[in-house]
C-alpha cells in the first residue's frame, strides 16, 4: 500500500467554506436592509395612492353630504312650519278661553292650558289631498288636488292646512280632483273676526296669500293680531301682518297674511265643513238665476 499523502490543491474547498461563512455572517445584515428599503419605497407609494384616493373620492363625499344636509333641512322646515301653526292656534284658543271666562265672571288666568294642540280632524270625514297644481301655475290663487267625487269630496267643503290652518274652501270637484279656493283670491270676500276685540270685518283676497280689510279709525288692532273665521270654532286664517291708520284717510287699511307658504306646500287636509256662503258667490249665484230666467 502507498501512504503517501495526496498532492491534489484544497484551494476549491477553501473557497467554499470561506464563502459560507461571510453568507452566515452578512445573511442578517442583507435582510434587514432589504426590509428596510422596501419599507422606504413602499411607504410613500402606500401614502400617495391613499392622497391620491382621498381627493378622487372627496367631490362624491361632498355631494352626499350637502344632498343629506338638504334632506335634513326641508324636514325641519316643514317641523317648524307646522309648530307656527300650532304656535297660532294656541294664541287662538286662549283669546277664545279668555272670552268665555270673563263672559262668566271668572279671571282669564284660570284657563291658563299647559299645552294646546291644533285642532283634531278626527270625526270630522278628513281628505288628505295631494296638490297637483298651486298659484304659481294656477288663476287667482286656487289650488288643484287629487280628491274628487270619487272620494267623496262636494263643493263648499272647508280645506286646512296639516297643521289647522283654514285655507280656503272647495269650489269645483271633478271625478277624481277638486279645486280649492283659497281667501287670499281675488275672487273671494271672507267674513272675519280680527283680534281679542273680535272686530268685525270683510276681507277681500288680494292674492299672494294676503287680504285686505278697511276698518274704522281708532281701533285697538295691533300687527300680529290674529284673524279667525266667522264659526263657532276659532279656525284661524292669518294674523294682522300690516295696520295703514294714518290721518287724512277715510278707513284703516289693514293687511292679513296667512303663515303658510303655499309655495312649499304639498298637503291639505278638507272635512266635511261648510263656511258660511260668502257674498261674492252670493252675487255669482243671483247673477246666474237671473241670466237663465
């Protein structure tokens, strides 16, 4: 046998273990700066694509926003309107009790309400009516509403707004629509009383929701004061929304607003009362008999 030592060069196996070593040695050090450099890339590219969303998708935000805020305000428009007519209805019902007590002797504060309601529809056949047509589309301040013959509804029958407010009255009905007259037409005249005095007047229809009555000189009304239908209920048309008592003039001009916008409206609600006949339709109805004679 020959033992003598092998002469082949090691360098190879040398290399590969020196080469092993530095690997172990920097195999940390690698990782954590590649970590480290996807972190510097990454995060930039992450924070500009959420910027870059954030303004796309900030217009649609906005919309939805001012389209919510929208929605939000026409209901508390319409919570606040029927809250001023409650508000009025109370005024009216308390100058009312106040009427009666000091009738029977007993001081106006006894009847003081804590709480006063619009008057209730209930037994009273209400129609809630959908309206078709209003003034800025309509002849002399009339409205146009989906109830008719159909449903019930006949000429002369009274017309109020969801909260109580007195509107008008129905004039021609039709199989399944009705229009309504409100007081504030041109073609109307509406007996009323103005006030705690309960002063008597005629109110003509000036259109635009207002009326118009002369008074005499030296009465007691005041802007505010409020104006009711001629019933045994106190159905309140408007308040006093100008007083013209200058000198010189023959009569007191005063002006009668409804506190309805008939612009926004969309509900009436008409029962089965009458009010009594005005003289317009009175002279309409003389003129008439005495033309198909």
């Amino acid at each position: 046998m020959n033992f003598r030592p092998s002469r082949r060069p090691r360098a190879p196996l040398a290399f590969a273990f020196v080469l092993l070593v530095v690997v172990i040695a920097f195999v940390g050090p690698l990782r954590d700066l590649g970590t480290r450099a996807a972190l510097a890339i990454g995060i930039p590219l992450a924070r500009a694509f959420t910027f870059t969303a954030d303004i796309l998708y900030r217009p649609f935000t906005y919309v939805q926003s001012q389209e919510r805020l929208l929605r939000e305000n026409a209901f508390l428009r319409g919570q606040a309107q029927l809250l001023a007519e409650e508000r009025l209805h109370s005024r009216a019902l308390e100058v009312e009790q106040r009427a009666l007590m000091a009738h029977v002797g007993r001081q106006s504060e006894a009847m003081a309400m804590s709480t006063l309601v619009a008057p209730s529809f209930a037994g009273r056949d209400p129609h809630l009516g959908l309206i078709t047509s209003r003034p800025l589309r309509s002849l002399y301040d009339t409205l146009v509403i989906d109830q008719g013959r159909e449903q019930g509804i006949v000429p002369g029958m009274a017309v109020f707004s969801l909260g109580g407010i007195l509107l008008g009255e129905v004039d021609l009905v039709q199989n399944t629509q009705s229009r309504v007259v409100l007081f504030s037409s041109t073609l109307r005249t509406t007996d009323v009383l103005i006030g705690s005095d309960h002063l008597a007047a005629r109110a003509e229809g000036v259109g635009g929701g207002n009326l118009q009555v002369e008074i005499p000189h030296g009465t007691s009304l005041v802007v505010g004061d409020l104006v009711t239908a001629v019933h045994d209920t106190p159905w309140l048309i408007g308040t006093v929304g100008a007083l013209d008592d200058r000198a010189g003039t023959t009569l007191a001009r005063v002006l009668i607003k409804s506190p309805i916008n008939f612009q926004t409206l969309k509900w009436v609600v008409v029962t089965s009362d009458h009010l009594p006949v005005s003289s317009l339709f009175l002279e309409h109805a003389t003129t008439t008999a005495t033309s198909t004679r």
